[in-house]
C-alpha cells in the first residue's frame, strides 16, 4: 500500500537522552516545543497528530500548506504557535481540545499556528524513508516553499555542545541530535535520535488532586513501570482547576495506586486517564525538582508514560 494513500504513518521516535555531544557523525537541530505531526501535501492538506487525528480542521490557517510545497510529498514536523519567537505549548495545546468553529476561528486569527518541518518521507511518488537521513534534508530543503505557515528546520553539524548552550541561553527546550545515516523506521524509537534537554519534559497520568490554601490546586501524579502505577508526587506551579475542567475526567472513590500514599488523605481521586507535562529541574534521583505543569496532552495514552 502507498504510504501516501493509506495515511496511517507513525513516526519515528526518540530512544535516547543524554548530556551533549559534539560528533561528525551526526547533524543537531532544536527541539521545538510544540505537537509532533505528519503532512500529507497533495492536491489538498491533510495533517494528522501521533495518534492520527486530523488536525487540519482545527488549524485553518494552514489549510493551504500544501500550496506550499513544489511536489507532492509528505513532511514530518512540528505544529506550533509562536508569540514573540518562542514557542507557546500551552496556546497550541488548548487549540488542538477545541470544536468550536467560532473559537477557532478566533484563536487561529489571535495565535496563528506554523510548522517547522525535520524530515520528508514521501517525494512524487515515492517513499524516501530509506534513504538516510542527509539525503532526505536535501529534498526536504528543495521542496518547501518557505513563508510565514512554514519553515524547515535548520541544522549544524559537528558542534551539538555549542548549539545546547545556545539553545539553554534563550530557554528553549533542548537539541536533537540525529545520526547523517539514519533511516526512518515507523514507529520505532531510534537510538539514531538522540535529545539533549535543558529541562527534563515527563508525561504523567493525572491521579487525583488536592484543593490546598489560597485556593490552590495540587495535581497528584504517576506513572507506570510496566503496568504498575507508580506513585510519583505533586505538581501545583501552573495548575488550575479551570484548565483541568476543559477535559474529560471521571472522579473515583479510591486511590488508584492501591493505597494512599502520606500526604494524600484529602485527595480527590480520579481515574488514570489523562496525560500531562510536567517540566521540572534535572536530578540524579529521577525524581521531580520544582516541577510545573505545562498542560495536557491526548496524543498520549496514560500506559505510555512510564517511569
């Protein structure tokens, strides 16, 4: 089947993180912060997020991108909205819950959405994901038509310490470093792809929560090893009840790690079903220093965030 008539690509992932590098080996781009998608650019614009939802519906600034590519093609990328320069997950994140036409339509004219695209993995008629990694760049350079809805993503090689510290200096989110060889494998995680973050970024199923003073609310967190829910701890910087109700939960009467963990006696329990950010200081221990919530995620399921 054609990877480009049967729409159902899952990217390829990342396997690995560790402190940076410099490497002749490999080329280092930014990690934007952002939602990870795939477009189909023919005769129309199809864009679909990691869990293959259409997204195009719910950005309408970008319904002609594909006027802005030369050949049909399809591109791996990062949708995001930018406010000032810098990446706004939460802006693109709440757009992407949205059914309204009338607040998208508002949201699209206020925050408009962008792509910044890494990788192509359709050229004419053919499927490229074969090809390694720096011949793929070349087409994907020649084959977008760069303005304000889209830009490729630039790279360096050789000097991934230089670009982090760059990169930490203006508060984005880290580096990717990315083997020239490299294939791309659908829905593998690829040691080939490597990220050095200035913050470390985890995915947490949201458990329960607790009101606490000054009407502050408290998100209690886990994750899984394997299929064992983990007790993780709090997130309260960024948390409000109000983005919380935006989103489907069901309240249970119970705590779902199997006891109540100390500190936790008036928690409002929920089913461990939905997924959140949480951005937090790098330790040894693995655990969270002055962690905050960054937002919710469907793109995820709760199974996937383990510890």
């Amino acid at each position: 089947m054609d990877i480009f008539d049967n729409r159902n690509i899952s990217p390829m992932l990342i396997a690995e993180m560790k402190d940076p590098f410099d490497s002749p080996d490999y080329i280092f781009e930014i990690k934007w912060d952002g939602i990870r998608c795939v477009s189909y650019l023919g005769t129309e614009t199809d864009i679909r997020n990691k869990r293959n939802k259409l997204m195009a519906p719910i950005f309408p600034e970008l319904q002609n991108l594909h006027e802005q590519v030369k050949v049909k093609c399809i591109l791996d990328h990062e949708l995001l909205v930018l406010r000032n320069g810098m990446p706004k997950f939460y802006e693109v994140q709440k757009r992407a819950t949205m059914t309204n036409p009338f607040k998208i339509k508002l949201s699209s004219e206020r925050y408009p959405a962008s792509i910044i695209a890494y990788d192509i993995l359709y050229y004419k008629d053919k499927d490229i994901t074969m090809l390694p990694l720096i011949e793929r760049k070349k087409y994907l350079q020649d084959v977008v038509i760069e303005n304000e809805m889209i830009s490729v993503s630039r790279y360096i090689e050789h000097n991934g310490i230089m670009l982090f510290d760059l990169v930490k200096e203006k508060g984005l989110e880290g580096v990717v470093a990315k083997k020239k060889s490299s294939l791309y494998w659908q829905g593998k995680r690829s040691k080939d792809w490597i990220k050095f973050k200035v913050l470390d970024t985890d995915d947490c199923v949201i458990c329960g929560y607790i009101i606490k003073e000054k009407s502050m609310t408290s998100l209690i967190i886990g994750q899984y090893d394997e299929d064992v829910l983990v007790y993780k701890g709090h997130v309260t910087l960024g948390v409000s009840l109000r983005i919380l109700n935006q989103y489907n939960y069901k309240v249970i009467d119970y705590s779902p790690f199997g006891y109540i963990p100390q500190g936790n006696d008036n928690a409002v329990w929920l089913a461990p079903e939905l997924v959140c950010i949480v951005e937090s200081m790098p330790t040894d221990k693995g655990g969270f220093r002055q962690p905050v919530f960054k937002g919710i995620r469907e793109d995820k399921t709760a199974l996937e965030c383990q510890v």
